[in-house]
C-alpha cells in the first residue's frame, strides 16, 4: 500500500467514525487538505512553547 491509499484509508475510517459520507469525487481534495492541516499539526507540535510567553493581546480565556 502506498502513502496517498494509507491516507485515504485514514480518511474513510476517520468519516465512518464521525458518520461523515465523502463523496469519491471529493476525497482527493479532501486529502490534500487533511495532508495540509496534518503538516500545520506538525509544525506547531514541533515549536518549543514555554509557558512563559505572553499569549496574544486578543486572546480571552
């Protein structure tokens, strides 16, 4: 199994999960968005983020 078939494989699961139907035109738009948010995840995950920065001024807890 390639890369792209775990991925839409990912996709079904996660969609059967939450009762989500896909339609087969959309799911490679689908994918590359998912594959886009996964490297945003992996981004952010990897920055070191002490609890002494200040958060930004709009933020309300």
């Amino acid at each position: 199994m390639n890369e792209q078939d775990l991925i839409l494989s990912d996709l079904r699961v996660l969609a059967r999960q939450i009762d989500l139907t896909i339609p087969a035109d959309c799911m490679a738009g689908v994918a590359a968005n998912t594959q886009l948010l996964r490297r945003y995840v992996d981004l952010i995950c990897g920055m070191a983020l002490p609890d002494t920065c200040i958060p930004a001024y709009e933020y309300r807890p």
